[in-house]
C-alpha cells in the first residue's frame, strides 16, 4: 500500500516506522515545516490512503483535500469533531473512504468497551461517584482529549444519575447529576486516562495508561489497511466489530 503522511511530527513519524516495518510505502510527507506542505494530486503522489495527524485548525480542510484528490483518509486528529457533518459531507461527494477516530490504540478501545461494562454494574451503587481524569504531553492541543470525551459520552450514556459531563468545575461546587473530567497537559506523557469510583469507604479505577506512542501508530496503520478501497464514513469500531463483541 502506498501511505501519504499528512502531518510529520512525532506521531507522523512513528506512523512512518510502523508503515515501513509492515511493509508498506510512504509515497508523500505533508508538513508546513516540509517543502511539501500543500495537499494535491501531484503532491500525494499516488498515494492509496493518507493518515492525518495534525492539529485541529487544520483537520477539516485536509479531509476535504484528501477527498478531492480522490485519496481515502485515517484521521487521528482530535478536536475538530465538532465539523464532522462538513468533512463527511466531502468524502461522500467525493465517494472515498475515511476512517477517523478519537484513538487508535487497540487497547484504549478494549478500555472504552470495560468502561462501559463498569458504568453498567456501577450504576446500581449510587453512593458512588464518578469522575474521569486524563493526562497528555504538553503539545497536545485539545483538552479535554478526544478519548475522554468519547468515555464521559459513554458513562452519561450509562449512568441513570448523570445527565451531562463537563470539563470545568462550576462556582459553588459541583453538580452531582454531572461529570467532571479533570486534564493535565505536562511533559512528554504518552497519554493517560482514568475512571474512577469514589465511594464513602473506598475508592476504584478503571485505568489505561500508554507507555508510547507506536501503539497509537499501529492502529492507524491497520485503519489505512481497512479503509482502502472503501466509500464512507467509518469508525474504529467498524473495524473492530469483529475483533470485539458489543
């Protein structure tokens, strides 16, 4: 396969090693601080499939590059969902494939699949509050983080007793029908997310901790080996309905 790096900083880079290993072929690298930082047929170099990791500013008009060159697209760029209606809208026009997700490691969704599980079990405890804290390197841009945002979605989802989530604490203190997600953004941490379960007595977490990033790389990469050839808008769990059971 013939990838196109839109995007070349750490995780383009680490994407680049796992392509490479894997056997596959970078064709393109797409970068404001590349001489190749425009987003064209001619530039993408016959590529089958680009995987963007940029910024969140610059996410939507990439996809709609992409579509237009007639490209399919792993997007790992967070904090843009917000235009997900605008970036479909082109890949479907376009008729190309695209894959975006808030995270590609596989074990981040095996975390979001036992969150679900505990938000479940958790919900008949009601002396039990729920809170999510995350943590990320200094340059990341978004908070709260794309993942944490996909698991308060889920745990409001779940949870009879929360009716909303909320990144910041309101004057008064908290509402207990809402929540909180806590961020950190120090250092280089590869990323980290918690739920946990503050009882009167105890406390539990559920944790999940990445120790670098070639794991986020290699699901982006099995992502572009997915999408390939496909017309749509798609997530990772499409990919993983048969990997993992709902």
């Amino acid at each position: 396969m013939k990838l196109a790096l839109v995007g070349y900083g750490k995780m383009g880079r680490a994407v680049e090693t796992v392509a490479l290993e894997k056997g596959h072929e970078v064709v393109a690298r797409i970068d404001p601080t590349l001489d190749t930082h425009d987003i064209s047929a001619e530039t993408l170099a016959g590529a089958d499939v680009a995987i963007e990791f940029t910024v969140p500013d610059a996410a939507v008009d990439n996809i709609k590059a992409l579509a237009t060159a007639g490209v399919d697209t792993v997007v790992g760029t967070t904090g843009w969902h917000d235009r997900l209606d605008e970036a479909a809208a082109a890949v479907n026009g376009a008729g190309t494939g695209m894959l975006h997700a808030a995270n590609f490691s596989l074990g981040v969704n095996l975390f979001l699949r036992l969150a679900r599980m505990a938000a479940k079990m958790a919900d008949a405890l009601s002396e039990y509050d729920v809170h999510i804290r995350e943590a990320h390197h200094r340059h990341k841009v978004d908070h709260p983080s794309g993942t944490a945002i996909t698991l308060a979605d889920i745990l409001v989802e779940e949870l009879a007793r929360k009716e909303s989530w909320s990144a910041t604490l309101p004057e008064g203190g908290p509402h207990p029908q809402v929540l909180y997600i806590a961020s950190e953004r120090v250092g280089e941490t590869a990323g980290s997310h918690v739920v946990g379960l503050e009882g009167p007595d105890d406390r539990i977490e559920l944790r999940h901790e990445a120790r670098t990033r070639v794991g986020f790389a290699r699901g982006a990469v099995a992502a572009a080996e997915w999408v390939q050839g496909k017309s749509g808008v798609f997530t990772l769990d499409d990919m993983l309905a048969e990997t993992f059971t709902s």
